[in-house]
C-alpha cells in the first residue's frame, strides 16, 4: 500500500494559489487597518456610540510620521472633531441623507464639507510657500501670447457683477493658476475664487463663476495675510465655492424630475 506524503494530493500549482489566497487576505486586513488614521473611531449613525477605537484586525496602531519641518505627527491621535454639526437627517433610518441648516454655503456639509488642516501654507523643498500672487512670485510672469486675466470684470451664476480679478495665485512648484483673487464690487475686500471654476470668457472679456451668484462672493472665506493662503485655508475656500454648485439657489437642491 502506497505511503502518503505531504503533497501527495496536491501539486504546486494549487500550493502556490493558496498561498496567493493567503497573500491577498493579509494585505486587505493590512491595508485596511492603514487607512484607518484619520477619523476614527466611528460613531454609530443613529445613537452616537463610539464605534471600538482598537484591535487587532481591522483599525490602526498608532504610528509616528517624521515631516519636512523637523516635526513629527502620530495617527491615530484619539482627537475627535467636536465641531457642531450644521445639519439634519432628512429620515430617521440609518443613512439617511442629511441638509444643511442656516447658510447652506458655510454649514460644511455635503459639497461643502471640509477638514482641519494645518494653520500654515503648503511649502516647497526650499520652504517658500508653494502659492503666491503673481505679485508675490519671484520669476513668474504672463508670456507675451498669453491672456492677462488681470482688470477682467468677474460675474456670478446670475451674470451679476462681482468684482473684478486683482491677481492671479501661481503654483511656483506646478507653473499652474491655482486661484483667482478678485477685488469685490462695492469695496468689499478681495477673496481667492478657484481657478477650475472660472470659465473664461474670451469673447467678452470677463469671468464667469457658475458656483455662487454675485452677492455670495462676499461671504467666501479670507486669508489672514495679503500674500500667503495656508492648507486650511485652501480647504475652507473650496469648501465655500463646492458648495454653491449645490446650494447657491434653493433650485439646485431640487430633484430634476
């Protein structure tokens, strides 16, 4: 009677693809606990309970990042956003979607949402800030064939009159218009429009902003200094013009049909 050993049944063909099968759950459980640095624990939808905020298979141990100022950052860090939330459910399941209340362009939610970020500008290698106004930006300038959108008149969704761009801010380490700064009508101040909203209107010389109407440009978020925008900043600007693609008239919020 023949012996049996220890592949006699099974060939490496087989060996090798439950040793992919055993390959690939590991690194879905690696990933999966990896991702899981920020925003967490979670919260249950309906009765606020804080979800486990460790354990073994499926959220991170915290690890220790070194960053490009000398400083260090650990994540998970057990802070939790204690922001209110400017929002109500729209349904008691779990779910459910949820609107915002007041100013649906500053609420942070839905388009509109936005993260902490750090307090500080994004830096390049050499610890220049990474976005400047042209004014600002060393050897940066408008080619001789190139549109100078500076002194273009600025118009919201309803065609109405915003103001008119005051400069352009350049990524110094992209060689890309990141932002539009635009001097408001009225001698309202300037704020920062983002440049994939601005749809350039050669014809007629002007820029059109489909995201918010006229009046709403005062109410975009400012920098604190002239020439510089930090990582929150940038966060909460975008935040304010995303969600006017939503929320700019009650008629954007509406079903189609």
């Amino acid at each position: 009677m023949p012996t049996e050993v220890f592949n006699g049944r099974v060939d490496v063909t087989e060996w090798v693809l439950y040793a992919f099968f055993l390959f690939f759950v590991l690194l879905v459980l690696y990933l999966r606990r990896e991702d899981r640095r920020e925003g967490y624990p979670l919260e249950d939808d309906q009765t606020g309970r804080l979800e486990p905020g460790e354990g073994l298979l499926f959220f991170a141990t915290p690890k220790t990042f070194s960053l490009g100022d000398g400083g260090s950052l650990s994540k998970p860090d057990g802070m939790r956003d204690e922001r209110t939330l400017n929002a109500r459910r729209t349904a008691p399941w779990p779910g459910a979607p949820i609107e915002p209340v007041d100013n649906p362009l500053t609420a942070g939610v839905g388009p509109g949402a936005y993260a902490e970020r750090a307090k500080a500008p994004d830096t390049m290698h050499d610890g220049r800030p990474t976005l400047a106004p042209l004014r600002a930006a060393a050897g940066f300038s408008f080619e001789e064939k190139a549109i100078d959108l500076r002194g273009w008149p600025v118009v919201g969704a309803d065609n109405g009159d915003a103001g008119v761009v005051k400069d352009v801010w350049v990524d110094q380490a992209e060689v890309l218009i990141r932002y539009l700064e635009v001097d408001l009508a009225g001698g309202g101040g300037s704020v920062l429009v983002p440049m994939p909203l601005a749809d350039l209107q050669r014809g007629r010389k002007r820029v059109k902003v489909d995201a918010v109407l006229a009046a709403q440009f005062a109410g975009a978020p400012r920098t604190q200094r002239p020439d510089v925008v930090t990582l929150d900043e940038e966060e909460r600007i975008a935040a304010y013009f995303g969600a006017g693609l939503l929320y700019a008239t009650p008629a954007r919020s509406e079903p189609w049909l």
